[in-house]
C-alpha cells in the first residue's frame, strides 16, 4: 500500500475530475530474491489518465528490503518523459533521504536531502528522456516499452545523471513461475560507457514479468 500523501501529491497536480478513464498499465507486485534468498517486495502501479495537458502516465512504487523503505512517484507525459519525480527514503521508519525534481519544458531542476546535507541540481533533459532509478524494477518498464533496436536517454534521479541504454532482444523464453508457466519477450537493457546490464522479461501484454540487475545480484519476480 504506497502512503496516502504521497499518491495524493502526485496525482492531485496533474488528474481532471475524470477519474474515471484512469486505465492500468501495468501493477503488481515483485519478492526480490538476492543469491537466492528472498530479501524483500515491491509493489507498483503504472496507469494512465487524462490531465489537463493530454494523458499523463503515473507511476508509484514501495519497495522494502529489510528495514529500508524506498517510495518512488512519478508523472510522466504519454511518451514517457518526466514531467516530476519525488522519492523518499526511510529506515527502521525514519526518513533518510528525500528528492524532489520537476521539469519545465526541457529544464530538470532537482533537489534532494539526507543526512550530509542538501543538494540542488538542474540540466537540460534530451528529447525522448525516461526515468529510471537505481535498484527500482518497474521503472524499467518506461524503457523496456521503447523496444528492441531503441537507444534511450534515462534520467536516473538519485545520482543526477543521464545515462544513455540500448535495447537488444535476446529471444523468447518460456518462464516458470510458481505453479505457472508464462511465454516471455527476454530484453537487455545495456548502459553506454558503464556496460551495465539489466534484463527484463515481459508478456506478450508488456506487462514485467522479471527483472535481473546483475550488478546488484538482485532478482525481481513478479507475484501472480
């Protein structure tokens, strides 16, 4: 359950009154599995609504490992492209990190405080620019949907860069899952410069079925 505020400060800027064209995109829940050990949850929602601009796209998350807490919200136009980001980090319940950043027109301005201090930064966002975080699996669902052959500029909040990611098909696969088994469109998500790599299976809907960081040994299923 993402906290009330938070949903609430995301959505009441951007939503008309017509609530009732809010469509989901995707929405679930993944267990995060680390060297084979469960370690954690995230639960998500990606939808579309109307807004007084055109549709806006939000995204809201709660993933907890341990005693850490991380609830990421984003607004995001059609195509993908953050129009405001804010993420708020706690631990055994107390807040650690906060950010904030919103764009107007292709100017990113951001802010974000912990416990050293606070910082500030603003750049110039890249035509096509997605938003997706460190260690946040459904974010990567903004990328995954540009499709194989696409390079896409990925603002990652919390480290105020923009990397550059090129998406490879790897092939179909067939994933067991639990006590099902579901055909799966297996993608490579590659990092330009760092070769990062994160994999992501999705159905034949586009819905998230899997994510590997493999830098991280991290593993998100998704819970069916």
């Amino acid at each position: 359950m993402l906290p009330r505020t938070f949903a609430l400060l995301l959505t009441a800027a951007a939503l008309t009154p017509l609530s009732a064209q809010i469509i989901s995109l995707d929405e679930g829940s993944f267990t995060l599995v680390r060297s084979g050990e469960r370690v954690g949850r995230e639960d998500f929602s990606i939808r579309s609504a109307p807004a007084t601009s055109g549709v806006v796209l939000v995204a809201q998350g709660n993933s907890v490992t341990g005693t850490r807490r991380v609830a990421p919200g984003l607004n995001a136009d059609s195509s993908g492209f953050p129009l405001r980001y804010q993420s708020e980090v706690r631990v055994e319940g107390r807040v650690v990190e906060s950010y904030s950043g919103q764009t107007t027109r292709l100017h990113f301005a951001a802010r974000a405080q912990n416990e050293r201090g606070e910082s500030a930064r603003e750049f110039r966002l890249p035509l096509g620019t997605v938003t997706a975080d460190d260690e946040v699996a459904h974010q990567l669902w903004f990328i995954a949907r540009r499709g194989p052959g696409a390079v896409v500029p990925v603002l990652v909040p919390s480290r105020y860069v923009i990397e550059i990611v090129r998406v490879t098909l790897i092939g179909t696969e067939r994933l067991a899952l639990e006590t099902r088994e579901l055909d799966t469109r297996h993608l490579r998500l590659t990092t330009d410069g760092t070769g990062v790599i994160r994999d992501v299976w999705t159905d034949p809907t586009g819905h998230l079925i899997k994510v590997e960081f493999r830098a991280l040994k991290l593993i998100a299923i998704r819970d069916l």
